[in-house]
C-alpha cells in the first residue's frame, strides 16, 4: 500500500513538473519589454504632392533655359505660391493666394492668349504671367529653411485643391499685387477693360506693410529726358490733374504735356502710380505709396486680414467683389477634352 502511495506521489510530481517546465522557460521572455531594443527612428518628413481631379498639365516656358516644361496642376501652383508670396504669411492668406494662382492658370489655358508665347506654351515662369520656381529652385534660394516653407506653402495648395475663384460661373482674372496704398484699384483706371469684379475697395491694413512706402532720386535731366518733358523755369515740377477711384494718380501735366500715372511709373520705373515728387537742386526726389499695379487682392492685406482672422473665402470674396470660390472641376475636364 506504501509502495502504491509512492508511486502515485511520484507520478504526480512528474506530471506537475511536465506542466511547469514549458511555464518556466517563457517566463522571461513575458517579463515587461523595458530591456528590448525598441524602434526610435523617426521617418524624414515628406511632402506629398497630391494631383487632385482630371489630370491636367501646364506647359510652362522656362525663361532661363529657354525650354517648356510640362508640370502637373497642383504641382505648378505650388511652385506659383512659393515664388510669388512669402511663406511665413498666414496660412488663410496663403490658401487666398493658392486660389488666385489656380484660378489665374485656368483661364489662362481656357482662353486665347492676347500674349505672344512659344509654340506649345501656356504661360512663362516670368511676371509676364505668374512667377514660378521650381523645386530645385526654392531648396537653392531658401536653403536650410526650405522643409518649414515647403510644407505650409504645400498645406495651402492641398487644402484649396480643386477650387477655384469664379463670377457668374466663369474663372475671373485673378489680378494681385504686393501692397496698396490704402485701397485697391478699379481694372479699367490701370487696364483697358472693365471687370465688375475687379473694384476699388478700402485695404487700409497695407500701411503696415514694409513696402507701403518708397523714396527715390534722380537727377532733374534724367527725369526729362525719360518722361519726355523740360521742367519750366519758374522751379515747377507739374500738376496732379485727376486721381483714379484708388486715390491714384489718373493724369499729371508737366509743363504742358499730359500723362498718365501708369505712363509716369513704368517711365520711370516707380513701385506704384500713387507719387508726389519734389525738385531738390538738380534731384528730383519721388515718393511712393503702395507696390504693384493695385488691381484685384493686395498680398499684404490678405495677410492682415488673416491676422485679423479671416478665412481664405473671406479674403478672396472682399478684394473680388460679388464672386464665388467653387470647384474647378468642370473647367478642368474642359481642358482634358481639349488634348
């Protein structure tokens, strides 16, 4: 009977050991994982690229190269966004901006082209149209700043994709510039055309601009000899005869001879047409307000607005009047059908 006992225990105690041996061999490796080697690399951001809607490319005339590049939408606005306004500017102001840059492009592509281009051609990467860097460019010219600027510039272009700014359900002429001088210009006070959309409207945030205001000086022969004119004697300088509906200067006289603001500034290459000037000596000093032409969304102003916190719909819908952001969509299949 002792004998039975025995073995039964026996028995037992191989069976218990039997179950124990595999328990014990896992048991550390189902200790807590503070001792393995854990995974800490942290990927390179990347900045995806998304081509949204019909498949669409710009044939772009590169200026330097002289050459056409074919660039997908999406990717050709970015490189507009990039080149044409800073990138630390408000995102919303940003976004208004992506809007102008794909509204202007498909026009440009829908319509007949009053500008000379090359052959195959629907726009240069110059002022002519739309400035336009490439990704090469932009990592040469922004250097170690290139990842931050690229991915806001990029985050703008991706949450406008496939909207584009319209009147009466038609891309408009998306005019900007860089800075009014208080208020915007009315198309046809610069342009030969009138757009109803394209009015003049208060911007009085662009005095904060750094570019609102300019001095320059040239002596009193140059300044005759490019505007065409001889000062009189008496020591005057000319009139101001009319101003624009921008508070610009419409015509001037001199001595007799009448032009425009827009002939005076491109004469004398001057950063807007709102100027006064003064004879010093044999100088004349010319003081600017404003940059650019003045027609459509100040730059500058959208970013106060977005400051101010505006949407990028709020932006474009004040400087653009009566019109509506809505979906490219249509006009892009469109241009597919063209091919």
């Amino acid at each position: 009977m002792k004998r039975l006992k025995l073995l039964l225990a026996l028995g037992s105690l191989l069976f218990i050991v039997v179950l124990l041996i595999p328990t014990l061999l896992v048991i550390p490796f189902h200790d807590k994982t503070s001792g393995a080697l854990a995974e800490a690399l942290q990927p390179k951001p990347s900045i995806e690229r998304k081509q949204a809607g019909p498949d669409v490319e710009v044939a772009v005339y590169r200026s330097k190269e002289k050459r056409i590049e074919h660039i997908p939408l999406e990717q050709y606005v970015i490189g507009v966004v990039a080149a044409e306004m800073p990138a630390d500017f408000e995102l919303e102001a940003l976004k208004a901006q992506a809007l102008t840059a794909r509204t202007y492009i498909v026009k440009q592509m829908l319509s007949d082209q009053p500008i000379e281009l090359p052959k195959g051609a629907n726009v240069t990467d110059t002022v002519m149209h739309q400035v336009y860097y490439s990704d090469e460019e932009l990592k040469k010219l922004w250097g170690a700043d290139y990842d931050w600027k690229m991915k806001r510039i990029v985050k703008a272009v991706q949450e406008t994709q496939g909207q584009i700014i319209t009147y009466n359900n038609a891309p408009i002429e998306a005019a900007f510039f860089s800075t009014s001088n208080g208020f915007t210009e009315n198309s046809e006070a610069y342009w030969q055309n009138d757009f109803p959309y394209l009015k003049s409207v208060a911007s009085p945030w662009d005095e904060q601009s750094p570019k609102f205001y300019h001095q320059t000086a040239m002596s009193v022969a140059e300044f005759e000899q490019r505007l065409g004119v001889k000062l009189p004697n008496d020591g005057s300088v000319g009139v101001i005869v009319s101003r624009t509906p921008g508070k610009r200067v419409a015509v001037v006289d001199i001595n007799g001879k009448q032009l425009t603001g827009r002939e005076i500034r491109e004469k004398l290459e001057l950063k807007s047409t709102d100027f006064t000037w003064v004879r010093k000596g044999s100088e004349i000093v010319i003081t600017t307000k404003g940059y650019g032409h003045g027609v459509g969304m100040s730059q500058y102003g959208a970013n106060f607005l977005a400051k101010q916190g505006k949407t990028y719909k709020d932006i474009v819908q004040y400087y653009y009047r009566g019109v509506a952001v809505s979906s490219a969509t249509a006009f892009l299949n469109r241009l597919t059908a063209k091919k």
